[in-house]
C-alpha cells in the first residue's frame, strides 16, 4: 500500500518570524523532507512579527523588518523572494495572529467576567476587524504587485486556537471575553450573563480547575432541548463535574445546563460571524482569496468558541485546519488539512507568546513573571519548549493511521525541530539569563501610540 503522502499536498508552516531568524527556508526544505520524505509543496507565513506588520500599509503602522537567518533584515515581501524554486502562482498562505499582540491598547482588548483585561484583541470588537482586515488586504495587495498580475497567496488563515483563553483557580472558572461588544452580542443572544458571574455557575458543568489547567468536557450539544439538557448533564456527573452541585436539585441543574447551551450557541455563532466580517471585508478588494480557520478541532472548541460541525457549514470558509488526533478529523463540507501537531498550534503559539511576556518590559511588568529571577525566567522557557516539541506528531505512520477522507486535500506541518526552538531561546535569552531592565526588549514608540 502506498503512503498518502504522496497525494497530499504539504504546508510547511513557519510558526513565527523567528524562526527564521535561526533557519534559512532551504534548512527548513530540508528538515521536512527527512520528517516526511517530501519537500513542501507550499508555505505558510505569519503575517505580522510579533512586533508589527512587516510590510508597508494604509494605516501607517510601522514596518517592522524580520531579523532573518544570514543577518539580514527583510520585509514580507524580501522574505518570499527567498523562498525556494517551487513557490508559484496560489501556493502561499498568510497566517492571521487574530491577538494582535503589536497592540497595546486597552479599548481593543479582551476582559474576562470579573473585568480583568489580557493584552490580547477581541475579535468581536468592530476595530479589530477593521484593522486587521485592512493590514491582510495591504498583504496581500503588496504580494500581488511583485507577481506581475499574479495571485501567490491563494488563502488567508485565521489562527482561532486561542482567541478565548481561560484561567481557573480554586475552582472558579474564568473566560473571555466580556468587554462591552461582547457583552452586548452575547445578551441580544439571550444568555444570562449575570448566571455566569455566581460560583458554581454554568460553566462548572464542562469546566473544572485541574491545578495546572482547566480541565473540559467539549461535547456540547447546539440545542438546549430536554433530551440534549439531560445529555449533557449525565456526561458532566459521569465525568466527576457536577461534585461542585451538590447543593442543587436536579431541575436547578437543568436550568444551569440551558444557560451554558445559550452560551456556548451563542459564542459560536459570534464568533464565526467575527471572522466571516474580516473575511468579507478583505474580499471585497481581493476577490479570489480563500478563507481558512484554523482550530484545535474538538467538538466544540473552549478557545476558539466555536463547534466544529457549525465551521464545516459555514459557507463563508473554504478550509479548516484542525488536529488529526482529534475525536471527529473529517469534514462533511469544507475541505480539511490535517496539522500535525497535537492541539494543532495551541503550544505552539502559547509558546511564542511566553517567549514575548518574558523578553519584553514592558508586559513582563505587567504580567506575574515580573516576580520570576531572570534564571528562572530561562527555566520556564526551556520547560515551555520541551512542553511545545512533546505535542509533535512524526512521520509517515501518522499518516497511515488518519481515516480516509475525500474533503482532506493536504497536511500542514510545523517547520521547527528541536534545535530550531533552541536557538529562539538562545537568540532572545543573553547568556547570563534574563537579569536586568537592559536584557530586555523594549516595546517600540509605535507600540503605545497605534
Ligand atoms: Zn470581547
């Protein structure tokens, strides 16, 4: 039997910018060739650093260069002249880091339901769609002019597996996001907000405090009928969920259980109408753009707030990228690219953005790793690595082992190792670890005033 990778179209994906400041595209070639035994037929760039967009735009925000592996600072429009021969007409995806982590400002960003704000945007915030529509269609136009008439990007992906993040202690859940838009969306849905804001609350249901974590039921159904209600409930207390209830009688439960349907309804649907705004937006100047999302792939997503099966009907997207270890790794409608990752790029990502929290005054005085020693600071990135390498997912049995699926047209495989990592934390790490206000990076003059 052959190995479907040969049928498979393969998306290397360059996770973040730095990555490239430590590895030149050809290793990268290279590396996913001894992995997978293919070269990429196509890359996956970010669009933004971590900084700032790296390419000119109408808005005026800084063109921040990208440090790149020989020493030299390149624009995205430098970078993909560098790509190797094979990077043609429509093999080329930008990815959207839908927090916009370049940023600062308070007005865009997410609260959680006792108020508390993270340096991240709310995608539900009607400036956040505008700003980040604008800078992928200045993307994608810049592209577009060094291909004389061509279109070398064939699709943008919207990076979803975090836009919603969770924190939990003594066993009070809290999640985002509840600044005034999302207030005001998820009201007119009909959910009780003021029921999320006593403990235990609906969310106890699915979610629990794990100590390192928040432990999650993501089977939840779309409709908050009898049957479904009572679905839901007998999964939460087979799971050791509704030890938090005890106080409460059944038909109390089942009140709580309706609540978290209207919740979960109704952050899918605001969700993916979020996207689909962006996504119109930037059609309507780029009319051949594809849209992708890309999630974890549960059934319903904590993160992304979005149900899998609800994204696979949902004509304003032409592919999802999603875990294949996943329970449901097919797609009825949309065509799918396996990421082979596990958690698709969740440690990835949160690996990155550690990376930033830690190397940068400014957020490092506005987060708790302000309390760390500069060794420690160094520890925990080097425990974050190991953390983000443990989730990868090797080679051609991995392949093997995915059920067969007419929608899967190709895989997307991170374009990092080991070593690469290594050197990131080197690279933003100086040798006697990160000890005083001058080790740090300091956020640029733009960073305050875009
Ligand atoms: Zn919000």
């Amino acid at each position: 039997m052959s190995s479907p990778i040969e049928t498979l179209e393969v998306t290397a994906d360059i996770i973040d910018f730095r990555v490239i400041g430590v590895a030149s595209f050809s290793n990268l070639a290279e590396i996913i060739l001894e992995r997978w035994g293919k070269l990429p037929d196509r890359w996956a760039l970010p669009a933004f650093t971590a900084s700032g967009p790296c390419f000119s735009n109408t808005l005026g925000a800084e063109v921040v260069p990208v440090k790149c592996w020989d020493g030299a600072d390149r624009t995205l429009l430098d970078l993909i002249s560098e790509i190797p021969k094979g990077c043609v007409d429509r093999n080329l995806s930008l990815v959207v880091d839908m927090r916009l982590p370049f940023i600062n400002l308070d007005t865009i960003h997410i609260e959680d339901i006792s108020t508390d704000q993270s340096g991240q945007a709310c995608v539900c915030n009607p400036a956040v769609q505008e700003i980040i529509s604008a800078l992928i269609t200045d993307a994608i136009k810049g592209i577009d002019r060094i291909t004389a008439g061509g279109h070398l990007v064939s699709d943008i992906v919207l990076d979803c597996v975090d836009l919603w993040p969770m924190g939990a202690s003594d066993e009070k859940i809290e999640l985002t996001c509840f600044c005034q838009h999302c207030e005001t969306k998820l009201a007119s849905a009909g959910v009780d907000i003021e029921a999320f804001r006593r403990f235990p609350n609906p969310w106890n249901l699915c979610l629990r405090d794990s100590g390192t974590g928040v432990a999650h039921i993501d089977t939840v159904p779309t409709k908050d009928n009898e049957p479904a209600v009572e679905g839901l409930l007998r999964l939460s207390k087979m799971k050791g969920f509704l030890d938090v209830f005890r106080d409460s009688s059944s038909a109390q439960q089942k009140t709580l259980a309706k609540h978290l349907v209207r919740y979960v309804v109704a952050r899918d649907r605001m969700t993916r109408a979020a996207l689909a705004g962006i996504v119109q937006a930037i059609r309507k100047q780029c009319p051949e753009i594809h849209a992708t999302v890309l999630v974890e792939g549960s059934d319903y997503d904590w993160t992304s707030g979005m149900f899998l099966s609800e994204l696979d009907q949902d004509e304003n997207f032409d592919e999802l990228w999603f875990d294949p270890s996943s329970p449901r790794s097919m797609t009825s409608r949309r065509k799918n690219r396996m990421y082979m990752w596990r958690r698709s790029r969740y440690v990835l990502d949160a690996f990155f953005e550690y990376l930033d929290k830690s190397t940068d005054l400014f957020s490092r005085m506005s987060t708790g790793i302000a309390n760390l020693a500069g060794a420690d600071v160094t520890k925990m990135l080097e425990a974050r690595r190991r953390q983000a390498m443990g989730h990868q997912i090797r080679g051609k049995v991995a392949l093997m082992a995915l059920p067969r699926d007419a929608n899967r047209i190709g895989i997307c495989v991170p374009a990092v190792s080991d070593a690469i990592l290594e050197q990131v934390v080197h690279r933003a790490v100086p040798e006697h670890g990160l000890q005083t206000a001058q080790d740090l990076r300091v956020p640029r003059s733009s960073d305050r005033d875009a």
